[in-house]
C-alpha cells in the first residue's frame, strides 16, 4: 500500500473517531505531517493533559505517553508503537536504589539527597524520585528545576543524562561528578547518574573544528544532552523547542550548523544547515513508529480492542504525578 492511500485512510479514520494524534520533533516526516499537534516532550505533555478528545494517540517513544497518563489518569493514550527511549532505560527501580546505596555508602544520609529526574525516564523512576520529594524536569527548565531543589540544601542527585547534569553545573557554576567516576560525591553540589543519549554522543569537538575551520563565520547550536566540552563550545545550546525558535529567528544566509536529531534538523530549514556529525545521528527508537503502525492504533480503538494502550498502577501514578506537579507548579 503507498503512503498517500495509508494517509488518506488515516484522515479519514481520524475524521471518524474521537481522537487526537501527537508527534514528537524526532518522528519521521511521514508521522509528524500527520499530527494534530507536535513539539517537544513539555510541550506535548502540557497539550495532551488538557486536550478534550476522549482517546490520545501519542507518536513518540513510552515515557512520553506515560507522562501524559501520569497527569491524566482518565485519558486513554495509546501509540502505535511503544518504543522504549534507550536513555530511559538505563535506569531502572534496582539501578535507581543502588546508586541511592552508594551515595549513602559515600557518607550522604538518604534524607540529605535531593533526586531530580529528566522526563526521559519510565513512570516507576519518576515515582521513587517523587516519593523522596524530588522533582521531574526538561531540558528546557532543567535549571530552574535545579535552583529550586537546591534551595533544600541538599545534595542533588540527577538521572539519568549526565550531559545535561554536567552541562547545568557548568552553566550555573556549580561542581558536579558522575556516580562512581571515582570522586567523593560529598564535594560536589549535582551528582550524576551515568546515564547518556546515543543519538547526542555522536557529537564531537572535532565536528565543530571541522564546520568553523570551512565556515568560519558558522554559528554551532547543539542540544545539551551532547557532551559538555561539545556544549561548551557551541554558540547556541537549548531543547529541541529553543533551537527551533533560536534558529527561525536568524537570517537565512547565515550558516548554521546542528548537533542533534536528523529529522528535526532536516525540518527546520533548507538553505545553509549542516549537520554536525558525518554519521546520521538518527534516534532508532522515535523512528520506529510508520504510517501502517498509526493506522493499527486507529482501527483498534474502531474496534474497542484498544492496542498498545499505556496503562500505569495507581500506587505509581499517584507518586509519579508528586514529582511532575512540582515542575509544573513552577
């Protein structure tokens, strides 16, 4: 079947249903054209908690569609696929206690640990982190979320992007250290878990010699999961929703070059983009979902048989939430 008559049996079946359809930045271009609404992980959670359709179909990888059931436990979310972000799931419940274990085995008391987690994490890490009353963040308010745990004097342990943790220290001037890089956690003010992105690894300094030794008036924008001396000389480092609104609001001559997703980047504008790695820095799970796993979802919920419906216990959810409200709330 090609795309254009799967596209017209979309429509037409989303034309039919009480749905919505959301799209992550990261989503192939066949997906994303599709959606009602598309942004960045915030801003799709914001969107889909308020939204008034009775079924949510959220194209993206599974933390995502689980935040979305955190905040709104009546709505039912499905996606036609449920990717697993591979960030996420380097942390789970035992890794999560057993770096617990080992900042308390450092000389950090448990109640003197303040956990925040980035979103890219699963519903049952969220939870820990909202039972020892830490927060949820973006890489869009990361620091703000981070000035605000530390205003509790404790130590701040974040999970599970060291990039982003480290990249936040250098920017707020603070000290940070990665669990288990053989410092003493009790000197430093963020603690990291040694988690990472694949896709943002794939950036490296000599990308950037490269592009400014060819270009030298090229402006460098990267994401701050890419690695820290990556970030630090870059010209522009923000969220995938900040680079698209850095970017829209430079001239069209000026040569840009981008460190993060393919997709997005190939989106975002034509002329004078490069991307900053000489390999396709493709994220293989948020490229899992097609057209025909779109439909699927769509004929399930036709049918009542609902596929691929995210489905989190309440004891989970109710923690979860403490930990995305306190983000929100600010």
């Amino acid at each position: 079947m090609s795309d254009n008559t799967l596209r017209e049996e979309i429509l037409k079946l989303k034309e039919e249903l009480d749905v919505t359809v959301v799209a992550h930045f990261y989503q192939k271009d066949e997906v994303f054209n599709i959606a009602d609404f598309t942004g960045d992980s915030l801003e799709l959670a914001k969107f889909s908690a308020k939204d008034e359709k009775a079924n949510l179909i959220f194209c993206g990888v599974g933390f995502m569609g689980q935040s979305v059931k955190i905040l709104d436990p009546n709505k039912r979310v499905l996606m036609p696929k449920i990717a697993c972000c591979a960030m996420a799931k380097m942390v789970d419940i035992e890794y999560y206690n057993q770096n617990i274990l080992f900042l308390e085995n450092s000389g950090i008391k448990k109640e003197d640990i303040m956990p925040v987690t980035y979103i890219n994490s699963s519903a049952e890490v969220k939870a820990e982190v909202g039972k020892m009353g830490g927060y949820v963040c973006t890489s869009s308010n990361a620091k703000l979320i981070i000035s605000k745990a530390l205003m509790s004097g404790k130590k701040i342990f974040f999970l599970p992007d060291r990039c982003l943790g480290q990249n936040i220290a250098l920017n707020m001037g603070l000290k940070s250290c990665v669990v288990g890089d053989g410092n003493d956690p009790k000197e430093f003010d963020i603690i990291c878990y040694d988690g990472f992105c694949s896709v943002h690894q794939l950036f490296d300094i000599e990308d950037i010699e490269f592009y400014r030794d060819k270009y030298p008036d090229i402006l460098v924008i990267t994401h701050p999961e890419c690695k820290p001396e990556v970030c630090k000389n870059s010209d522009f480092v923000g969220s995938t929703s900040q680079i698209q609104k850095y970017i829209k609001e430079l001239p069209l001559e000026q040569k840009i070059v981008v460190g993060t997703e393919y997709n997005m980047v190939n989106r975002l504008r034509k002329k004078n983009t490069y991307i900053l790695s000489s390999t396709k820095p493709e994220c293989p799970t948020m490229n899992e979902t097609r057209l025909e796993d779109l439909k699927e979802v769509l004929l399930s919920i036709k049918n009542g048989s609902y596929i691929n419906e995210i489905i989190i216990s309440e004891d989970t959810r109710k923690y979860a939430f403490k930990a995305l409200n306190r983000m929100f709330k600010l």
